[in-house]
C-alpha cells in the first residue's frame, strides 16, 4: 500500500483550506515540508491531486476520489481512537482467553464473578477452541491471555507464573493401583488409558509413557473430564489427571489417586498475553485472581533432579 495516514491527513487539509501555507499552519509542517509531500503522493498513485486556479488549489476528478476516501478513513480512525481511550479510562474492553487443559475450565467460572464484580465493564470471553493452539492464537491476536503449562520463550510474550499442580493416577477402589502408594511407569503396561483428544497432543502419552517403552492395552480418547472419573469409577480403564480437578471424588473413596513415580508428575502453570496487554490495568487485576484462587500451589522452583518432561506432562 503507497498511501499513508499522513497522506491522507495532507489532502483533507489542503481541500479544506485550499493552499499548501494555511494547510501547513493546521498540520504544524512547512509548506516545504508539504509540497514535497504532495508531490510524493502523486509520483505514487501517478495522477495529479490538485490544480492551482489563481491563488487557490482545487481538486481534480482523482482527488475528489482520494478525499472521500480519505474523510472515511480519518473519521473512523478517530472514532476508534476514541472509543480505545474510553476503553482505558472505564475499565471498558474484551478479554478473550483459553487454558490449554479442559480441566482448567471447571475452576474458572468462579474466579470470573469475582472479576466481574470489580470490572463489571469488561466481557470475558473463554475460547475453547483455541486450547489446542494458545500460542498460534495469542500470535494471530485472535485471543488475549493463555493459560499454559507448556514453557513458552516467545518474545513477543510476556510470561506470568501461577501455580503448580500434580497430574495423578486416578483408578478404581478395585483396582490393583489402590493398594499402592504410586504408580511405576512400567505399571501402566497393559492397562486401559483414558486421556482427553487428541492423543496426538497428549504430552503423558508421548513424552512420559511411550518413550519408556509402555505397551497400553488400549487408548481411549474422552471429551469431558466427568466422563473420564465415570469410565474409571466403573473400573473400565485408568487415566491421568490433575489432582484438584478428582480430589472431592476422591474424598468421597469412590475413586483413588496415586502419584506417577515416586517423585509425582508436576506441572507449572502460566498465563501467557502479549507484551502490551500485560500493562493494563484489568489484566493485572485478573492475573492477581489467578494467582490468588486457582488450584494447585503457588509457584515454587522446581525441585532438583526432577525430570523436565514429567513437569511439563500433561
């Protein structure tokens, strides 16, 4: 595109006062400064913009075009402009955010009354869709904030940490796991997995579990979480999950979780934004929800010696 704002800006104001001085006085440049800019703006488009009739410039047939035009743009330009610094002065907008768990979704609407209750102003917009792909999406700016235990180390990120979480054994009362205090890897050999889809992005499957040589009898891909706790209640199968998200089930002892390997399965958890979101008010207010009220521990450094890929599997 040859055209600029400024360009645009130069040609509303020479039609309205019909000379390149008294356009330079509203513009703050020289008629120097602007003559030169005219000319540029009809090298590019290769039509003269203005004829001089005595004192005055006029327009010709292509510069009433580009004026119209122009006048379109810079109205609009200025409502936007308007309308984003009502924004920030009323705590007014939009925030459009996806987890890149669907466990996370069960804890959210509760953080998001209380949000509600202090920016009653601003939608919050939960995209499901998008967990599949936060990063893709945050970069197409196409949502605001990703809750992710995938490190990120994108710079044009900015990166909050949370809180952490245990992802669990979960199975039975009848099941040979209830008697153990965790789970070895080489357990789950043989066993019925549940896991949410795909299994292609399931990081346990294939960043714990399959790169230890463990043979599954079977892989079943389940949708919703309440689902999965029936399946395994019903001795069906066993799957991995957040602690939080089966603790009162497990309370109640018709479900058991045990940790995966001695040392458990962790994972830190981030809210991942654009750079600039992260500076605005209603944003930082959220995240100070987030660390207050979501699952799991604050964030603490990792403890030494354990595996990177079992805190980060999902």
């Amino acid at each position: 595109m040859d055209l600029e704002i400024r360009h645009l800006r130069l040609v509303a104001a020479v039609a309205d006062v019909g000379s390149l001085t008294r356009a330079g006085d509203q513009l703050h440049l020289t008629q120097s400064a602007l003559s030169h800019q005219l000319r540029d703006i009809e090298s590019r488009l290769g039509a003269a913009l203005f004829l001089r009739v005595g004192k005055r410039l006029v327009l010709t047939p292509a510069g009433e075009r580009l004026l119209e035009s122009a006048r379109d743009v810079l109205s609009r330009l200025h409502q936007t402009e308007h309308a984003i610094r009502q924004m920030g002065q009323h705590h007014t907008g939009v925030l459009r955010l996806t987890t890149e768990c669907y466990t996370c979704y069960h804890w959210l609407p509760p953080l998001l009354m209380r949000f509600r209750s202090r920016f009653p102003r601003v939608a919050v917009r939960i995209d499901v869709e998008a967990t599949r792909r936060p990063i893709e999406m945050l970069l197409a700016g196409k949502i605001d904030l990703a809750l992710m235990s995938t490190p990120v180390r994108d710079r044009r990120l900015a990166v909050t940490p949370i809180f952490e979480d245990e992802q669990v054994v979960i199975a039975s009362p009848m099941h040979p796991f209830a008697q153990k205090t965790h789970v070895k890897v080489s357990d789950l050999n043989g066993q019925t997995l549940f896991l949410y889809p795909p299994k292609e992005d399931s990081r346990v499957l294939n960043e714990v579990l399959l790169p230890a040589g463990v043979a599954l009898e079977r892989i079943e891909e389940v949708q919703l979480t309440e689902a999965i706790i029936e399946l395994v209640r019903a001795g069906l199968g066993v799957s991995v999950i957040a602690r939080w998200a089966v603790q009162p089930i497990v309370g109640s002892g018709t479900l058991v979780a045990r940790p995966l390997t001695a040392r458990g399965l962790h994972r830190r958890w981030s809210a991942v934004m654009p750079k600039d979101l992260a500076k605005t008010d209603f944003v930082r207010e959220f995240l100070d929800l987030l660390i207050a009220h979501a699952p799991g521990q604050p964030v603490r450094p990792a403890a030494a010696g354990s595996a990177r890929v079992a805190r980060r599997a999902v």
